[in-house]
C-alpha cells in the first residue's frame, strides 16, 4: 500500500464536484469501451468483415487494460495523480477521435490499444482517490459513487452509444464520446487539486494479495461471471438483428430497457453486498445463466428477448460492484492493491469472453454462444456456493 499525501482541505462543494468529475471520466472511459457492442454490426459491415472479427475491438482494450493496470499504477506511483489522470484523459480522446475516423480495420484496433491503456491506468489510479478528495467519514459515500461510474458506464453507454450510432451512424457516436473526454479533461484541470504520491505500492503487496484464499475465490468468481458476460453480450445485437428479427430502433430501445434495469441491479446490488454479498454475487450468476440460457429459444419472439434482456441487464448491473466487494473484503487492509487486481482480472476476462464468444459466433452461431455463456454463469454459481458454503 502507498502512502499518500493528504490533499489539503477544500471547500465541500468543489471536493465532491472533483469526486463527479472522476466519475464521468471513468463512465466516459467504460462507455468507451464497450460501445462497440451496439455498433458491432455496423462497424463490420463497414470493414467488410464478421462480427467475430469485429469483435477484436472489445478483445484489445480488456487484453491491454489488464496489463496497463499494474503496470501503470507501479511505475508512476511517484507521478502527481491529477497529471497523471489528465493525460490519460486526453489520450482517451485521442483515442476516440481515431476512431471516428479510421479508414481501416487496423487503425480502428490501434485505437482501441489506446483506449485499453487508458482504461487500466484511470480506473486503478482514479478510484483510490476518493479518500483524499473528501474528509474521511464521506470517504465511503464518494468511493461508491465512484464505482457506480462501472456499472453505469456498462449498463447506459451501450444503449446510448447504439441510439446515436442509428440516428447519425457510428463514427459520430465515437465523436460524441470524444467530446466527453475533453469536457471531462477539463472539469479535471479545474477540479482536482495537486494529488503527489510520496511512495510506491510493491508488487510485494500485489503478489501477497494473490496468495489469500478469499482472493482466488473473487479471482474464479469475477472470472466465470465476466467470461459468461461478455462471451454472450457481445454480440446481442446481431442476437436481436438475426434471431429475434428486431429493426435497428427496436435495438436500441431494447438495449435501453436493459441499460434502465442495469442501473437498477447496481443500486440494489449495492444495498445486498453491505449484509449479504455472497448470495449478491450467487444471484446475479444465477440469473445471468438463466436469461441467456432461455434467449435461443424463448428469444425468438420479441416479448421474449426483450424481457429476458432485461432481466438479464438487472442481473449483470449488480457484478461489478459484487465483485469489487468481494476483492474488498479479502483485502481490508490494502484497498489500493486491492483495486489493481478486481480491475486486471476484471479486464482481461473481460477480453477473453468477447474473444471466445467471437470464436464461437463465427464457427457455429450467436444461438450456440448464448448456450456456452449461460453455461459458464451457471458453473460460477455452483462454484462460488460450494467455496464459500460455512464448513
């Protein structure tokens, strides 16, 4: 754990409007990251190329982030936090603008590189701060507002990125998203105070968490979970375009509805975890399992796969806060650490589901994806009852 120098105290206003901007940048940033999900279509057919394929974009940010956040955090823990949540800033700008207007495949990916550094060094080094923005009996309240930027970001981004892609197509939703980094970039420049760093966090520390058995267990939990996740809601829309038959609004006021329940399952995940996060964490695996198991069937119809996508939204709002919660409480004694691993682990199976189920879209069916990851949600369920069931 790095020992951190105070911030000076600030008046209560202009600290929490910091805490806000922080959390716009990371909502920004996980917006970022997965938009692709609603413009996979588009975007390949923009390419000329598949929807396994183009499910590339959401693979390189996750595979990049998972190593940018240790390895960030380690080799500028002796960096000014504000320069350092700044520039990363501006590089997810950059990023986004690239995007906007690649005129290749290829170009489009080394964008989304960028967009995966960005990711892993802002989410590891923003949301620490917290306690040093705000006095210390608020500091839980602006953690957790912080944090709701994740599965907000999840949950809102997809809807309302997919929303702008139709109406003025998708590399216009990229320039929006741009433009958010740059007013996010500023609010941050004005908001945030100088934040120095006096010591660094050791990968003594971040090896030492490894070994605790309550940290693999997070470690298999958040993986199963993130790897059923992304391994089926990748590719939702070409599920909604091609099985359900839904046109191009339908989606999006599909995704909507599931953005709306996300938001809601994060809000009650986050009163369940305070006295119950085992079963939390058990329901939201359960219900993952059970919505995408019954889309290749039931989602045929509209009714169908649009209450199912809605459950499934519900659901899915609650994981990332589980799962941070679970990576907490193993590690009371060094948040920070902590962090650093929900948010490698986090990344990376983030990237190998949207990898695998682009696999599995492209040799079999989106149907047959829907079936792997509910199988997978389900195998997380029965593993995380029988690890953590009292002995």
């Amino acid at each position: 754990m790095s020992t951190i120098i105070q911030a000076r105290p600030r008046p209560p206003l202009i600290s929490w409007l910091a805490v806000t901007s922080l959390t716009l940048g990371i909502f920004a940033i996980v917006t970022s990251e997965i938009l692709p999900i609603g413009l996979l279509t588009d975007i390949g057919a923009e390419f000329g190329i598949s929807d396994g394929t183009t499910g590339l974009t959401m693979t390189l940010p996750g595979i990049v982030a998972a190593v940018a956040a240790p390895a960030v955090t380690l080799a500028t823990a002796r960096l000014d936090r504000r320069v350092m949540l700044c520039a990363l800033m501006a590089v997810l700008a950059v990023a986004d603008v690239l995007a906007a207007v690649a005129t290749s495949y290829w170009i489009m990916l080394v964008s989304r590189v960028l967009v995966g550094l960005t990711i892993g060094g802002f989410w590891s080094i923003g949301a620490g701060l917290s306690a040093r923005l705000v006095p210390p009996r608020s500091a839980g309240t602006a953690t957790a507002l912080i944090f709701s930027a994740v599965p907000l970001g999840s949950v809102l981004g997809v809807p309302a990125g997919t929303f702008i892609g139709h109406l003025a197509g998708w590399r216009t939703a990229f320039l929006v998203l741009a433009a958010l980094s740059v007013l996010v970039l500023i609010a941050l420049l004005m908001l945030l105070p100088p934040l120095p760093a006096d010591e660094v966090t050791s990968g003594r520390v971040l090896l030492g968490l490894l070994r605790g058995r309550g940290t693999r267990i997070a470690l298999l939990a958040t993986f199963l979970i993130v790897l059923a996740h992304f391994g089926t809601y990748t590719y939702v829309t070409p599920f909604l375009q091609n099985v359900t038959h839904l046109d191009p609004a339908a989606v999006s006021a599909t995704l909507l509805a599931y953005g709306i329940a996300g938001t809601a399952g994060n809000f009650l995940a986050s009163k369940a975890v305070a006295t119950a996060p085992r079963a939390a964490f058990l329901a939201c695996g359960g219900l993952i399992a059970l919505t995408t198991l019954l889309l290749p069937a039931a989602g045929t119809t509209t009714a169908g796969a649009v209450v199912l996508v809605v459950v499934w939204g519900l659901a899915y709002g609650g994981v990332p806060v589980c799962s941070q919660a679970w990576f907490m409480n193993a590690a009371p004694g060094t948040p920070e650490a902590a962090t650093v691993v929900f948010t490698s682990s986090f990344q990376a199976t983030f990237a190998l589901g949207a990898l695998a189920g682009g696999q599995v879209v492209d040799a079999f069916s989106v149907s047959t994806a829907m079936i792997c990851g509910g199988l997978t949600a389900l195998l997380m369920a029965a593993a995380s009852w029988s690890l953590t069931r009292p002995r």
